[in-house]
C-alpha cells in the first residue's frame, strides 16, 4: 500500500522558503571578487584549436 508523507514538501514549496544557508551563501557571493575569477579562467576556452564550447 503507498502512503504519502504530508510533511515533506514539493520542489516548488522549497523554493520559495528561506533558508539560513542561501542568506549565508550570499554574504559569501558578496566577499568574493568575480571579476578576479573570471579573468583567470578566461583562458580556459580561449583555444583556437578544436571545437567551440
């Protein structure tokens, strides 16, 4: 027999709660200095040869 478990909540209901770690996780994304990471991993698909990524 199935059963379904009332406290769990869907995809959609979990996305839309707000969670102590996704605030902490964007007092990180503001320490960090994107634009310094992206300059050193520009030169990973600047490659001439092979296929585009």
């Amino acid at each position: 027999m199935s059963w379904k478990n009332l406290k769990q909540t869907t995809l959609v209901d979990a996305m839309f709660i707000e969670h102590d770690a996704l605030k902490e996780l964007d007092d990180v994304h503001e320490l960090i200095d994107w634009s310094r990471i992206e300059n050193l991993l520009a030169a990973l698909h600047a490659s001439t040869r092979g296929q585009k990524a």
